[in-house]
C-alpha cells in the first residue's frame, strides 16, 4: 500500500462505496478500507435498499445487482397482547421497474457487489483494516492510523465507519453516545419456501412486502418491529431505544423472542427455519444532535453522521448513498483548488442542506424526542384502540346502536379525549 492517497474512506458501507465510485470515476487515487474480511461481512442490516441515488451512480443495476424482492406492499400495525389494527397500502404501480426503488435486501451480497463497483472503476479496496485513530499535523488530519500502527496519508479522510464511528471522535466531532440517541436491534433471518412465501403474503414472483409492528411487538417500548420478505426466507426483528430497554431491564434478544411468539405474528412464521439470528446499532441522533460533518481534512458521511431518517419511512441507505456522494463532490472542489481546509470543506454541510438528506432529517427533527416522552403511544394507545375494534365487531343481542354507544363510552373514560387530542397534536407537529 502506498504512504499516501488523494483520500481515504473508511467504511465500504453505502455511503463509503458510493464516494470511492464517484472519485475513482474522476481517476483520484482512493484507498476504501473495510474492516471486515469483505465488505459487508460485518453488516447485520435488516431492512429495505432504497436505490433513487443507486440508480444515478449506476444505471444497470437492476440487472447486476443482489437484490431479494421489490417491496410493492407496506403495512403497519399495532399489536396489543392477543389482536392487531393495521393498516396496509399495495399498487401495481410498484410492479413496473424501477419498482419504487425499494427492494429487501442481504447487505454482505450487496455491499460487496457495491464495493466491487468501486474497486472497477479503480478505487483500491483494502479489506481486513481496522482504522484506529486519526493522523493529526497540527489543527489538520492527514490520515488515519491502522491497528498495529502502520499510517496512511491523504488530503481528505471521509469517515463513513458506521454507527460506533471511532473516527469521528476521535478527530473530535462528536460527544461519546448516549442511551437516548441509539437503537438497539435484533433480527432473525427465518428460511421459508419460495412459494409459501407467495402464498402467505399474496405475492407473486419477486414482488415483496414490509411491515412494521408497534405497540405489543416490543412491549411497548419506544421503538418497533420489522417484517420483510425475501426471496426464499423472512427478515424480521425489532429496535428499541436503548434508554429504554435500559429502564424497561429488557434485552433485544428477549423482546425479539416476545414478537415471535405474538399469536399474530407467530402464524406467520409456522413452518420456519431459524437461519441467522443477530443484533446491531442503530443511531438516532435527530437532526439536532448530529456530530459535526467536516473539519480540516475530514467529512463525516452515512451512519457515522447519523443519516438515518427515523420516521414511519425508516430511511437510510438513500441518505447515506447520497451523503457519500455529496462528500466525494466536496472533496473534487478542493482538489480543484488544493484546499482541504475546514472552510473548503464547509461545502459539504451545504451540500447536505440543499439535498433530501438533511432536509428530511430537518422535517423529522422533533420525532426521536417525541418518542423518548411518547410512551403512551406505545403502549396505552396500541392496547385501547384494539380493544375499542374488538368491542365493536364482537356479535351480541345488543343492537349496534348500543354497541356504538359503549365503544365511544370507554374510548370517553379511557382514552381521555383531551389528553388524546393533546397527544395527537405533538405527534403532528413532531412529523410536520
């Protein structure tokens, strides 16, 4: 390896392998260092591949890349101990390509296939490097120091190393994490046929569905379960706030094995076989309490900055793709001028506030405090309103009248419709 590059990115993640594909393209001299054995050997990621910026970086990739299924249905639901109230929404629309750009993915196939992208177009990808610290020479980075001691300089080192960034503190960016602004999660990958698949869930060929659980999921805890088909197999698991996993003295794995068991949930995943069972960090910072995004020599970009839209659209791969492209766009204008200073690099937090990522992490600022003091809607309201639908469509000798009568009765002695109405209102404004 060489003493020196034009940049280093650490972390082949989305973000990491999508700023070392637009500046290879350019023909700088990239060192992308993973530290797994592979890229995307110590990704436990669960969730849904959204592909607007994929699609930009590489066009074909409908046809190259490792996708599972194109998520054509999305539910959500709320599980009180015995009974769910969902609500679900399915279009042909999201039959036809690019199929919505969101499909269920396996991370290591396709952080691999990604990062091989980049290693085409002449990044040079260093596996099995574990990226200890900064090089600091005087106020400015040049570099990181490897485990064992060994250094690699460059003019700009993009800090794109996941959720526990070593990076970004120590060059002094960000604050040490605290219970409030992390998501523990846990998942179970469960082996299904193809066609059992299809038939539980009203699929054909690779059409896929996403679903998320709130309320008795996880025990009513501040955060919520995921459901996603794949091709042959199921991904499901849950995330949880570790403040309040911390408080509530439950583990992600006790609560993964709650969900599984839920008579609702449980049905469909009879006849399953437990393939991979696993757990990860999820960061939550909100859009008040991001590191620092840059500094002299250094850009933060992906999970390592927090990219993470917590909302009902759980967003993160777009955002983090994005992040690394648009660190890799600041970077070219320095190397324009030679200037890798922090006020040359200040262009990247602009960058970010005119684009999608920063802007929808502004929209959503308020919800990861919304929800550390929303409790009621995890728990209490879950509970009441399937127990107001039950009551309503149990059959009796009452008359529907009186039925109607009772249901808005306990939902006035329950639900305390000035307290709802209260709640209702933080919770638009927390989204608006």
């Amino acid at each position: 390896m060489a003493d020196k590059v034009d940049v280093i990115i650490v972390g082949a993640g989305p973000a990491g392998s999508a700023a070392a594909l637009v500046l290879a393209r350019k023909g700088l001299d990239v060192a992308l260092l993973e530290r797994g054995h592979k890229p995307g050997s110590k990704n436990l990621f669960g969730g849904i591949l959204f592909t607007t910026v994929l699609s930009e970086l590489i066009p074909e990739f409908l046809d190259e890349a490792p996708l599972e299924r194109h998520i054509m249905r999305r539910k959500f639901s709320l599980l009180s101990k015995d009974s769910e109230l969902n609500m679900e929404f399915g279009t042909e629309a999201f039959n036809t390509p690019p199929y919505n750009h969101s499909f269920s993915v396996f991370r290591v196939p396709f952080d691999e296939w990604f990062a091989g992208k980049a290693e085409e177009a002449g990044a040079m990808v260093v596996p099995s490097t574990v990226a200890e610290d900064v090089v600091w020479d005087g106020d400015k980075i040049i570099g990181v120091k490897m485990h064992g001691g060994e250094e690699l300089h460059a003019n700009v080192v993009i800090a794109a190393d996941g959720v526990n960034s070593l990076l970004s503190e120590k060059a002094k960016l960000r604050q040490p994490f605290n219970g409030h602004s992390m998501i523990m999660a846990a998942k179970m990958v469960i082996g299904m046929p193809r066609e059992v698949i299809e038939s539980r869930f009203c699929l054909e060929k690779d059409e896929g569905s996403a679903t998320q659980y709130f309320g008795d999921a996880v025990k009513g805890l501040f955060g919520g379960g995921f459901l996603y088909t794949n091709k042959e197999s199921l991904s499901i698991g849950m995330g949880c706030s570790v403040h309040a996993m911390g408080y509530s003295k439950n583990k992600p794995e006790e609560i993964l094995d709650h969900m599984v068991e839920h008579p609702c949930i449980r049905k469909i995943l009879r006849g399953g076989e437990i393939l991979e069972y696993s757990g990860h960090m999820i960061p939550e910072y909100g859009y008040d309490h991001m590191p620092k995004l840059y500094g002299n020599g250094i850009m933060v970009a992906g999970d390592a900055a927090g990219f993470v839209d917590a909302s009902h659209y759980q967003e993160g791969t777009n955002l983090a793709m994005y992040s690394g492209v648009l660190a890799a766009e600041t970077f070219l204008a320095a190397h324009e001028k030679g200037d890798y200073s922090e006020a040359s690099l200040k262009q990247y937090r602009t960058k970010l506030e005119n684009s999608f990522v920063l802007k929808d992490m502004k929209k959503f600022r308020k919800l990861p405090e919304f929800g550390k003091n929303g409790d009621r809607f995890f728990k209490e309201y879950p509970e009441l309103f399937t127990e107001l639908m039950k009551d309503y469509f149990t059959m009796s000798m009452q008359s529907k009248h009186e039925i109607e009568k009772g249901v808005i009765k306990k939902f006035l002695k329950k639900g305390k419709p000035f307290r709802f109405a209260m709640d209702m209102i933080k919770m638009i404004r927390a989204v608006r």
